[in-house]
C-alpha cells in the first residue's frame, strides 16, 4: 500500500515546491471548482437570467461532481490496485478531462438556447469520455496487485458505464416527451445518472474512505459487504430502470427498494466506524448529512410510486426531490469529500496539513446546520418567502466552502513563498487507512456556540419569511392590457430571432416573474406547472393562453414579435391576487420601453379585455357585470322553491363514522335570479353537517373530483395539518382521520390558498360534537351563515371584492332569505335549539330571534346560560366571530311568525334572515 510517509526534505532557505502527484491534482480538480462557482453565481442572478432549475442541476452534477469523480475515482483505483500512475496515463486521464468538460459545456449551451442537437452532441461528448474512463480503470485492473478492497474499482466501472445510458434518457427528455413518458424518462434518467454513476461512485468511495475520514480503522465487515452491495444496487437499478420504462410503477418501486438493501449492506460497517469514532468535522459530518438525504430521498421515491395514481401526477412530485437529491445528497458528498482530501493535495508538512485542514472547517458545525436546516426548510410547505429566504441560507453555507478554499490557497501560498513549509508534501491518502489531516473536533463552549449561530440564521429566515410573505404585498388587481394593440404594438421592426424562456408555475409564482427580451424577438415561452398539488395557467393581455395546467404538465405559448410591455397572469380564482403575475419588458425600445416609438393605446369600448374569450379567464376580476347588478331580494324564488333541510342530521350509536366527501363544481342559485358556480363538498354549500359526540372518531375520505387542487381542515380534531389537510390534485383522495375531544359545533373548510376565495365560493361545513348529557330537545336545527362576493353570472367568487370585505349577499345555508321563503315549521310549547355557525370568511354574527329570548346559551365550548335562571335574566343574541360557534334554546310561548336574523342589521338586509312558523 502506498506509503504516506513525509519525504526528504527541501533546503530550509528555498520555497518547497509543490510534488508532481499534488499539482496534477490541483489542476485536475480546476474544472471542480469552476463549475461550483458557475452553480453559485447562477443561482445568485437566476431570477433574472430566466435559467430553469435543471440548468442548476446539471452544473452542479454534470459538470463538478463529474469532473471530481473521473479524478479521485481514477486515484483511489490506483491505491486500491496498488498501481502507480506514470505519465501516459496522466495525459490520457488530461485528455478525458478535457473531452469531459467540453462535452458539458455543449450540454448547458444546448439547453439555454433550446437547442436539440447541441444538446444531444454535448451528451454523447460527456457519455463518451466517461465510458472512457471506465474502460481505462476496468483495463488497470490486468496485472495489477490486488488487495482484499480491490472488487470496490468494480463500483466506479459499473458507474462508468451507467452514464451513457442516462445520458441518452437526458436527450430524450430535451426531445421532448408526453406527459406520462416524461415522468418515466425522469426517473429511468435521475436513476441511471445518479443513483448509478454518482451513487455508485460514492458507495465504492465511502466504504473504505469513511473509516479513513474518522480516523479510526475500518470495520472487518467492510470487505466482506461490498460484493453484496454492488449486486443489490446493480440489479435494483435494473429492475428499477425497467419498471420505469415499462411503465411499471411497483417493479419500478421494487427496484429502488432493492438498491436501498444494497445502500445498507455498506452503511452497516460505516455506523460501525461512526460508533467507534462519531463524525465531529464538516467533512465527516457533511458525509453523514449526505448520507441520511439520500436515503431519506430513496424512501420517499419508493412510497410516490406506490401511492401516485398515475405518471403523469407522479411527474411533478419526482420534480420536488431535485433539491434533496442534488443539494442535500450529491453536494453534500462533494464539498465534504474535497473539505478532506484538498489539505493533503496541498500538502506543507504536518503543520501545514493541519493549518490548511483548519481553515476549511471554519465554522464547521454552523455551516452543517444552516445547511440541512434550511434544505429541510425548503423541501417542506411554506410560503414562497420562507422557500426563497430557506434556499439563499443554503446557497450561503456552500459559497463559504469557496471562499475557505480561496483562503486557504492563498495562506499555503503564503507559506512557500515565505518558506515557512520544510516538508514536501504526502501523496493523497489511500482509503482503508486511519491516515489524512489530523482536525481537531469542535468541543465545548466553541460547539455550543456554532450551533447557536446556525439555529440563529434559520430563526431569522423563518422570521423574515414571516414578516415579508410576498402573497401578502400583491393583492390588487392588474389591469387588463392593449389587447388591440397585439405583442408587437406599433413600428416594432422584427429581428428574426427567438427567445424561448422556461417558465415555473409553482407556489403562487410565476418563475422567473419578469422577462426581458429584445424588442422584436419573437417570443416563446414553455410553461410548466411544477406545483405538487395545484392547477395553473397563464393568460397575456395579448389574448394567448395556455389552458388549464395539470400537475406536472406543460404548454408551448408562442407570444409572438415582442414590441410592448405585456401582463401575464394564472386565471385560477384568486391566484391573481396572491401575486401570480408574469411581466414581459421588451428591452432596446426608442421610448421609454413601454411601448414600441409611435404606438397608441387601443380605443376605449368599454369591453372587459380581462376575459379575451377564454370562458374562465378573468375570474377575480371586479370589472364587468356581476350577478350583483341582478340581486332583487324583494323577488320570490321560482314556484316550488324549497329551503335547505336545517334539521340536525340524528344521531346513532356508532363511535367511528365514515364519511365520503366529494368535491364536486356545481352552478346553483344563491338568491332569487342569481346563481354561481360553486366548489362544494359533498354537492351542496354548505357541506353535509356532520354529527358525533365526544370520543367518536371520524375518517373522512376526501375525493377531488374539481378541476384544480382542494384540500380539507377540521376544527374538530387535533392533530398536525401537514398531511392531512394537504391540498390534493384532480382525481386523487385523501384519508382524513380525527378523534372528537371537545364538544361545540366546529367549522370544516377548504384551506387550500387562497383561502378566503375557497371558503368565499362554498368550500365549508358544520360538525356537531355534542357535550355529554345534552338534554333532549323537541327539534335542533343547524344555521351556517356566510357570505357571497359575486362574480358574473353562472361564474365563480369575485376575489377583489373577498379583499373589501363586504359581500354581495349574506345567507344562512348557502341561499339568501331561504327560510323566509320557506319557514320553519314548529309549535307552541316546543323547545328548540339552534346550532350556529359563522362561515365567514369575512364576517361573524350576532344572532337574534324577532320576539323570542334565549334561556340557554352554549358559545365556543361552554354554557353562558341555562334553563332556570330566569330570575337572573335571559340572553337576546348570541354573539359570534368568524369560525365560532354554539347553540341556543328557545319556547315559544304563543302561536305567530318570528323572524331570526343576524343582528348586523346590514347583513341581514343583504339575506341573512329567515322565520320560524309557529302553530298551536
């Protein structure tokens, strides 16, 4: 094995000059270094340079951790081999490399321009030097000396020749691909290249590396573990890549399990080392961290393709384990691997080693928490905010390690010139050996005070997130633009060029949110709705649309010669106001950019441009005519009109109860002449009342049978609204399961954003959890009251009059004046009770019988009043907020009509009344 024991050394009075084995490694790993800092300063200017995600994908994976894999790959083989490298074999790794990074940048050049063919050329560069490189390690293994690690060089063979073939799933993707291909070309692509080639390579690496990082000697299942984890990781890709191409999602699954067997059978003698020695520098810890997202993504892979009900839903949840995959996993591994081994290229004697090795663990712990905290952050539901603040922090704690690596090249510069260093420098180390750079672990108060810091940089992310939620900044509405006036508005002179852009729908966010393009460049942008759950589009003024688009799908929008400022925005209610809008700025313009030299604004017809004939588009909108201009609440509905059944549904002995609700898109009338399209569960708005009692438990199957995403929270249980009241696309379920602990009547609602919107157009409902002992009454009745912000006629809810916050209609049971219409029926003597809930989503209630007084009183929980207390007094209304609650009891001493109403005496104007009918 190859020796590391320090050489002779140089005259004192002369700087030491680096050895031949150091500097090939330092120009080796150049192109490293290059491509990250390409990753950072891409990721710093990329809102406006309108790259895609997958650009940053494949700088970081393509073009650095390729280029750090064909280095220390080709390095480790030679120690495991016991195999010296002459200079034949140099130049040919200079030549791979050189072929490597052309190849990448001919990739990335392909897929900004959009170009096809480059990109197809720069992927059978990339595949053709690594199949090079793996050729020219299987043929080192002839003749070689073999020691018991010696099968791990079959790890970075296999990988070698993995790459091509996923290269080629990448060209088919930038092909382009059908929906439900797409999803399957992702993963067969994602499983190839990076749990087979980066996979692969760290698998061989880490087994003898790890023991080699800590310090400590390697485990002796070590060795007898790696024939068996290149055999599962090997088949399970196959099985896996298979399933995917097969259209097979459970042999797909299946794969991905197997190779998760085989990723344990090297992690077991790896937790062996840990225990012995626990991880405690950046390097080792990165290592872990890398490690553990990985695994975590392998998981999470395995459970979407059981539990995804097609591809094509499947396409978009795939696109969210980009950023642990390649964040948390591949560049994790990079930076913690170079954090180890840059010392010991640099060399400078021990004392060298170890000043090297110490400036790149500066601030280790912090780094190590701010990172995968503010991943964890991101990959979790928030806000766009928190995602955008979460991905900045993290983005920080990598470009530290560049600029640790800038200060510590210059401080071992430093040390030559000023012929501090005596000792040539080491070769590399040979993994399998407790030997490297000697670091000393962060301990006591200085551990306690990195880890403060990093918890500190994520407590402000979450706090600046919270103080500046862009959905909270942009809710008026855009107006309408120059639709006469086309793309091109006036005296634009077309150049003949394209520019086509990518743009993401996701998280209430166009990205990127403003395009600047030449002014007549023709225009085109390919719009993919990445959003895990949610429906989007995208309209211009100019009248192009691109239809509704499922999770996971994407359209082609041709804008045409650009020579004006255009608006674009999603068309779904209320997305507009959360801040989903898209502005494209022609660029080189006589003027002042906003319209072409000479052009006019379009005459005035007093035509609603915000529709442009798209049928949906322009919901949310507060011009045009609205249902509101037809409200006549002195008109009597049509002949046979009957109220909503207000009884309370009765209740039985069961303790679990299953409920079914469907969210279905209906057009019904909310008031004499005026009718809406409503988002309804169960088929009516309100919803079915549900009714239990204290300790009954709920499981509540939710079916999204709409056509964009809904979701469902009960205020009736407890428990962590993560995944149970996670919004769901078209066409999937949802089980919701709750224990009733406390008594009152609770809200249910829609709380998929915006959430006033969902609630505002019929997405809530009653449940009755009755307190124990509840005296038996002669009829209970349930009253949701709500409110109507109207759109058009037979449309959906006006989201900028949601904003006012005062309505068109206020109703009890989703129809305005329903019950003076059709009263409900009792007699003299009866006692009744009135379970009320104020819907909202804007306005509570006071509720008041005309001619009747309350001796019992249940609000939010708790009685305020109860029969008998006559001598002290009555109640008159019960008083109610928004999402409260309770229940009154009244007699009825003699026969007559008595009105009930919302004593906000302007609600019940606006529909907010109804009557009791009173016989003897």
């Amino acid at each position: 094995m190859t020796s590391l024991s320090p050489r002779p050394t140089q005259p004192s009075g002369a700087p030491r000059p680096l050895s031949a084995r150091s500097s090939w490694h330092l120009a080796a790993n150049a192109p490293v270094v290059v491509w990250l800092l390409a990753t950072f300063g891409v990721s710093l200017v990329h809102r406006e340079v309108a790259v895609s995600a997958w650009l940053l994908v494949h700088l970081t994976l393509l073009g650095a951790v390729t280029n750090a894999i064909l280095v220390w790959s080709a390095h480790f083989a030679d120690a495991l081999l016991r195999r010296r490298t002459d200079g034949r074999a140099r130049r040919g790794q200079a030549v791979r490399l050189v072929v490597l990074n052309v190849g990448v940048l001919t990739t990335v050049v392909g897929m900004v321009t959009s170009r096809w063919p480059v990109t197809l050329a720069g992927a059978a560069v990339v595949g053709l030097a690594v199949a090079w490189h793996g050729a020219a390690l299987a043929r080192s293994t002839r003749g070689a000396l073999t020691g018991p690690l010696a099968v791990c060089v079959r790890f970075y063979v296999a990988a070698a020749w993995l790459l091509p073939f996923g290269a080629a799933a990448g060209v088919l993707l930038a092909r382009g691909a059908g929906p439900g291909w797409h999803a399957r070309l992702v993963l067969a692509h994602t499983g190839l290249n990076v749990l087979g080639f980066v996979g692969l390579t760290v698998l061989g690496t880490l087994v003898t590396l790890w023991p080699t990082m800590l310090r400590t000697t390697m485990d002796p299942r070590a060795v007898r573990a790696v024939t068996p984890t290149l055999a599962w990781t090997l088949g399970g890709l196959g099985i896996g890549v298979v399933g995917a191409l097969t259209g097979v999602r459970l042999l797909a699954a299946a794969g991905v399990v197997a190779y998760v067997v085989g990723v344990f059978c090297a992690l077991v003698p790896m937790a062996g080392a840990a225990r012995r020695r626990p991880p405690a520098s950046f390097a080792t810890l990165s290592a872990a961290s890398a490690v553990v997202w990985w695994l975590g993504t392998l998981v999470t892979v395995v459970v979407l393709l059981v539990v995804t009900p097609s591809w094509t839903a499947l396409e978009a949840r795939l696109g969210a384990l980009t950023v642990p995959l390649v964040g948390g996993f591949a560049a994790q591994v990079l930076l913690g691997a170079l954090t180890y081994l840059v010392p010991v290229v640099l060399g400078g004697g021990p004392a060298g080693v170890r000043t090297t090795a110490a400036r790149l663990e500066r601030g280790a712990l912090t780094r190590i928490v701010v990172a995968n905290g503010a991943l964890l952050v991101f990959v979790l539901p928030g806000s766009s905010a928190l995602r955008a603040l979460s991905s900045i922090a993290a983005l920080g704690a990598g470009v530290s390690f560049l600029v640790l690596l800038a200060l510590a090249l210059w401080d071992h510069r430093r040390a030559r010139l000023g012929r501090m260093a005596t000792v040539e420098a080491p070769e590399p180390p040979v993994p399998g050996t407790p030997q490297g750079p000697q670091v000393e672990a962060v301990r006591g108060p200085a551990r306690a005070t990195q880890l403060a810091a990093g918890v500190a940089v994520l407590a402000l992310v979450v706090a600046g997130a919270a103080a500046l939620d862009p959905s909270g900044l942009r809710l008026a509405a855009m107006p309408g633009g120059d639709v006469a006036g086309g793309a091109a508005g006036a005296a634009v002179t077309p150049t003949g060029r394209t520019t086509t852009v990518e743009v993401e729908a996701r998280d209430m966010r166009f990205t990127p949110s403003r395009i600047e393009v030449p002014a007549g460049d023709r225009l085109v942008l390919v719009v993919r709705n990445t959003d895990p759950t949610t429906v989007h589009d995208l309209a211009l003024d100019t009248g192009a649309f691109t239809g509704r688009l499922a999770v996971g799908a994407s359209a082609t929008l041709d804008v045409g010669v650009v020579g004006r400022a255009i608006e674009g925005w999603c068309t779904i209610v209320g997305h507009r106001q959360s801040g989903m809008t898209l502005d494209i700025v022609p660029t080189g313009l006589a003027a002042s950019g906003d319209a072409a030299p000479g052009a006019t604004d379009a005459p005035s017809d007093g035509t609603d441009h915000g529709d442009m004939g798209h049928g949906e588009m322009g919901h949310g909108s507060a011009t045009g005519p609205s249902a509101a201009d037809d409200i006549d609440l002195h008109q009597a509905p049509p002949a046979g009109f009957e109220a909503r059944d207000a009884s309370l549904p009765p209740l039985d002995d069961r303790t679990v109860r299953e409920v079914t609700l469907t969210v279905s898109e209906l057009t019904a009338d909310v008031a004499p002449g005026v009718s809406q399209k409503l988002w309804t569960f169960g088929g009516s708005a309100p919803g079915p009342t549900l009714h239990g009692r204290v300790g009954d438990t709920f499981v509540v199957t939710l079916v999204n049978d709409g056509t964009i995403g809904h979701s469902i929270d009960f205020h009736a249980g407890m428990l962590a609204p993560d995944q149970p009241m996670r919004t769901i696309a078209p066409g999937e379920t949802l089980t919701y399961r709750f224990t009733a602990t406390m008594s009152g009547i609770w809200m249910y609602h829609c709380s998929t954003m915006p959430m006033s919107a969902h609630i505002a157009n019929g997405m809530f409902g009653a449940v009755v959890i009755e307190p124990p002992d509840l005296p038996e009454v002669d009829a209970s009745y349930v009253l949701v009251q709500s409110e109507f912000y109207l759109g058009a006629q037979g449309g959906e809810v006006d989201v900028d009059k949601i904003a006012t916050q005062l309505p068109d209609l206020v109703a009890f049971n989703g129809y305005a004046h329903q019950y003076a219409y059709d009263p409900i029926e009792a007699r003299t003597g009866d006692r009744l009770r009135f379970w009320v809930l104020a819907a909202g989503p804007n306005v509570g209630t006071s509720f008041h019988v005309v001619g009747g007084q309350f001796d019992t009183v249940f609000h939010e929980g708790a009685y305020r009043l109860r029969p008998g207390n006559a001598a002290h007094g009555g109640s008159q209304a019960l008083g109610l907020s928004v999402a409260q609650g309770g229940f009154v009891e009244l007699v009825m001493p003699e026969a007559g009509t008595y009105p009930f109403v919302s004593h906000v005496m302007s609600d019940a104007e606006k529909g907010a009344t109804g009557k009791i009918h009173v016989t003897d």
